[in-house]
C-alpha cells in the first residue's frame, strides 16, 4: 500500500482531544477541559444565518468574504484594535484555526523555523509540522510571570528563523501582554526581519490590563493577525475568523483561499455580519460571567491551598497539580477523569513547560466548575488520585 508523507509522523496528536474523546465514552463527566463558550448564541445573529438560508443565499462569494462582512472588520478593526486597514487586507476565514494555517503556509518553507510559545495552543506546532517547517518552543516561565524572556528568546534564533508567534490574551495560561512586552516582541522581530503572526482570538476577554493588537506597534508591515468570531461570540461549531495581512497580498491571497476554501458559507458570514455590527451586550455579559467564574474559582484554590496563574484574561485558569501528577500530568489527568468524572487538560498538551499544570476552562456553569476544582487533590492530602492504597 502507499504510505502517507513522511512528515506526518512528526504532527503531534492533541492531548486535549484525546482526553475529551475518553471523556465522551463515560457517563455524568464534568467536561472543564475544552475551550467552549457556555452562553447562548444571541438571537440577531441566528435570525441572520436563518434570514440567509431562506433567502437562498448559497452561493458562491468572493473568496476574501462578503463586501458587507469585510467591510464590517475594517470598521471593527479600526474600532476595536486601532488597525487601519483596507478591506483587501481582511481574508474571511473558517475559523481563526484555518487563519493561522493559511498564514504559515504564506510564510513558512520546509525546514523554516517558527517561535512558538511553550506553554502554548496545540496547533501552532501542529500546523508548522504539517507545512515541513520546526516550531521552535519559547518558554513562557512561572519564575519570569509567563513573560517571554526577551534575551531567551533572542538566543533561540537561527538563520532558518522565519516567523515569531504571539498569543494574547493566551491560550492556555489567560495571561495578557503589556504594550511594553509587545513593544519588546515586536522591536526583537524586527532586528532579526522576522514576520510576526499575531493570535488573538480572546481579545474581548480581558479581567486585567488591555489588549494591544501588535500591529499597532509595527511600523514595517510585517504582522499578520488572527481574529475569530467563535469565542467572542459563542458561534465555536460556526467556524468564521479572518486574517489581516500587511499591504499588498492580495493577489497571493486571493490564490491560496481559493486553493484551500473557496470562501465561507454565505449564511455563516451573515451571521458574523450580525454578530459584528450588532448590540455589544452579549459580550459584555459573557465576559462578566467569565471574570465571576473566574474570581470564584481562584477564591476556593485559595482555600484548598492549590497554586495557580491568576488570569488577565480568555476563560482559562492555568493550575499547578505537579503535587500529584509525579511528573507525568497527562496521565494523571486520564486517571482523575476516570475515577472523579472530571476532564481537565492536561498542561502537557502545550508544550514541554507544561509538565505538572492543567488548564480549567472557566467558560462553565459555575456550580460544574466549582464542583471539579473541589475534586482536585489539594497538596498534602492523604491521597491522591492514583495512589495504591497501603495494604497495612
């Protein structure tokens, strides 16, 4: 039989996913591993998407989206992020997952490196493997506040160094980064004539500090931003993001989006239409729930004595467990799943530096999250999940 390409055996599966899939099986499971919205989808958003099938809007778009949609992002981007941008810089896409891949596969050639950070979302290596390039780990430490450290990041570039991604508000650690540590990234990118790919799928959801968009500290032209509509507004199972490059890719653009999608269903992309021009008040609702959830859940780590980030924003809250993972927290999040009911990802999954954490989305019925952080084994607790009891 043919064989798949050789490079496949290098993409990583997602250590989130296969949990999840275990927890799928079992009965009654507090699922607190998954980055999913728990609020509604607001009805002027359905009523549009609905609107939009029955009106027979099925056909083909132009490949960047819908004028309207488009136009609606250069507004919101301005808005928003204090990104001017023109609208042959905005590319519709499915998700902000396929936006970071059509990115690095602008950007990167086999064998390229890309810095990604470590703890980190999953599909940053994933996507650079599947392109043949190396994703190069930045370590984002508890002891530096899960800053990047600016000199250890400098020391890890190469002269295959193409690409420095940056995630904030993050995915999995919740941390926002200051307009100075932007500055510092963006400067340090510049020196080395690195493009810069910018997530920031969370931007909405921020308890402490502000977003900054790191384009607006670029005065060269060289990021590429990811945007999404899934987390923002509870439409994750939608799948509409857009990507913003710098000037002049249009043409290349408008190739590889009709070699990879074509365009985004017509009637997904009248509902980010709705979603984008419509009343703010879901969001803001959202993200009270989230800080709430957030708050509550730090004040019982704190009665329990269990160590944690405090998030400056997204809905995750990132926990040390390395009392009880003895090393190996994928694993142990495998063995609490089974004998508690309770999915939590494991901090492995992101990276190297994540050995011994996990991440607890916060996106939840508050009394479900409450009842899981409970179920975490507290430091010096007379057992710990897994343990063998002593035959004495």
């Amino acid at each position: 039989m043919p064989q798949l390409a050789a490079h496949m055996s290098s993409v990583p599966e997602s250590g989130i996913r296969r949990l999840f899939e275990i927890a799928l099986t079992l009965d009654d499971v507090n699922i607190l591993a998954v980055g999913e919205p728990d609020q509604p989808v607001a009805s002027h958003i359905t009523d549009a998407a609905v609107s939009a099938w029955r009106a027979g809007e099925t056909r083909y778009t132009a490949n960047g989206g819908i004028p309207d949609l488009r136009r609606a992002i250069v507004d919101k981007l301005a808005r928003d992020n204090g990104i001017t941008a023109e609208v042959e810089q905005v590319w519709v896409t499915i998700g902000a997952t396929q936006a970071l891949f059509q990115a690095m596969g602008l950007l990167l050639d086999a064998g390229d490196e890309i810095l990604v950070p470590d703890p980190g979302y999953t599909t940053f290596g994933m996507n650079a493997r599947m392109l043949q390039a190396v994703p190069v780990p930045y370590r984002l430490a508890p002891e530096d506040g899960f800053i990047p450290d600016l000199a250890q990041l400098e020391s890890l570039i190469t002269p295959q160094t193409r690409v420095l991604l940056i995630n904030s508000p993050s995915n999995p650690l919740g941390r926002v980064f200051s307009t100075e540590v932007l500055e510092g990234l963006v400067g340090l990118a510049a020196r080395h004539d690195l493009w810069v790919l910018s997530d920031e799928v969370y931007e909405y959801f921020t308890f402490r500090g502000e977003h900054v968009s790191p384009a607006t500290l670029d005065p060269d032209g060289r990021v590429f931003s990811v945007f999404s509509l899934s987390k923002t507004y509870a439409m994750t199972g939608v799948r509409v993001g857009y990507l913003v490059t710098p000037p002049g890719f249009a043409g290349v653009m408008r190739t590889v989006q009709e070699a990879m999608i074509s365009c985004v269903p017509t009637p997904d992309q009248r509902a980010a239409v709705a979603a984008l021009t419509g009343p703010r008040e879901p969001v803001d609702v959202a993200l009270a729930h989230y800080a709430e959830n957030a708050a509550a859940a730090a004040a019982l780590l704190d009665e329990r004595g269990i160590a944690y980030l405090q998030p400056d924003g997204a809905f995750y809250l990132w926990i040390d467990m390395s009392h009880a993972s003895r090393g190996d927290v994928a694993s142990w999040t495998e063995r609490f799943l089974l004998e508690e009911r309770v999915a939590v990802a494991p901090g492995s999954a992101f990276g190297r530096s994540g050995e011994g954490w996990v991440r607890v989305c916060l996106a939840a019925d508050r009394a479900r999250l409450l009842d899981g952080l409970r179920r975490l084994p507290a430091p010096g607790s007379a057992a710990r999940v897994g343990d063998v009891p002593s035959a004495s």
